[in-house]
C-alpha cells in the first residue's frame, strides 16, 4: 500500500486531496434520483437501484491512516466508475473497472484481484478468457489516458452530464456498447469472444 501511496502523491493535486482528508462520499439517493436523465447523479441512481446495491453499503469509518482514507474513497467511488467508464457488473466488466484504479495507482487489492480474475478465467473458464482479457486490456487503456478518478470530485458534479465527465477526464472510449459494457449492442454477447 505504501508503493500505492507514493504514486497517489506524486500525481498533481494528490497529495493535498490526501493530507485534506477530502470528505467521505455519501450521496443522497432521493436528490439523484431527481437530477436530470443523463447526469452523473441520475446515472448512479439508476445503477444502484437497478442493481439493488446499497448505496451505504460503504458508510464513512475511522479515518486512521492515510491507507484508510484512500482505501475508502476508491470503495466508496468504485460505482461511479462503472458509470462514467461504461464497463458492466458482469465479471469482465468488473475486472475492466478494476484495471483502471489498478493502472493508476497500483491499488494493490485491485492488481491482485485482476491477477486472480485472469488466472481462473485461464484455468477453469478458458473458453471466455478472451473477453476477460479484453475488458481488462480495454480498462487499462483508460486508465493510462484518463485523469485519475481517484482525485475526481464527483460530489461537485453530480448534475453534469456523464458527457461532460468523461471529456473532462480524458476518457474517450468508453466500454458502454461492449459485451462487458452497461449497455451491450444486441447480439454482440460473450459467447462471440470466445476462443475456438
């Protein structure tokens, strides 16, 4: 975690957001839900909601380290990321939202789930192993392009459209109409990446 640190830190605006203590995110469910079709804000909504997660499922804890506070704003945030990325909640769209933090910042339980992710698809799934490869690889790629989403401020953006957020942050190939996207072009399905 400390290697992971250091590079948050390194990055422009890193450290003061982390030395701030940068509130932790609580969103408002009802107020999203309320904010225009197309905001960051409604989005999350409906994804939290039509997946039936729990949108307190990461409630603010002691902030007793600088390790707690990141790992913190990286959990609480994670669904957001889905959002303005594009990727699923399919195992391959999750991996490819992993890989985006992972590339980053090296958070290490996001590098070592990817590891895991890729090696059991290899192992036990290996005729999928090309799509898992892919949402990873597709992740990656934004997160070597796109401004870190750790550092972003969602909180002061909700009625922004999800356009305006992604422009902003540099993400220009969204995974929304992949096979691992939050909303996949029909017909196109997993098992039309899978390897012969």
């Amino acid at each position: 975690m400390a290697e992971c640190l250091r590079r948050c830190r390194e990055q422009a605006g890193g450290a003061a957001m982390i030395d701030g203590r940068y509130p932790p995110f609580q969103p408002d469910m009802q107020v999203l839900e309320c904010l225009p079709e197309g905001s960051l804000g409604r989005s999350y909504a409906e994804l939290m909601v039509s997946r039936g997660y729990d949108p307190e499922f990461f409630r603010p804890r002691p902030l007793l380290s600088d390790a707690h506070w990141l790992t913190q704003r990286i959990a609480t945030t994670h669904d957001i990321h889905h959002v303005v990325c594009g990727f699923g909640t399919t195992p391959e769209g999750e991996s490819g939202v992993l890989a985006i933090t992972a590339t980053q910042i090296g958070f290490p339980a996001y590098v070592m789930l990817n590891n895991a992710a890729q090696f059991s698809r290899f192992r036990f799934k290996a005729k999928s192993y090309a799509l898992m490869g892919r949402a990873i690889a597709h992740g990656t790629s934004i997160g070597f392009s796109a401004e870190p989403l750790w550092q972003a401020r969602w909180e002061e953006g909700w009625d922004w459209p999800v356009e305006k957020w992604r422009q902003r942050l540099g993400i220009t190939k969204p995974a929304t109409r992949e096979p691992y996207g939050l909303q996949p072009v029909p017909g196109c399905t997993n098992q039309s990446l899978q390897s012969p």
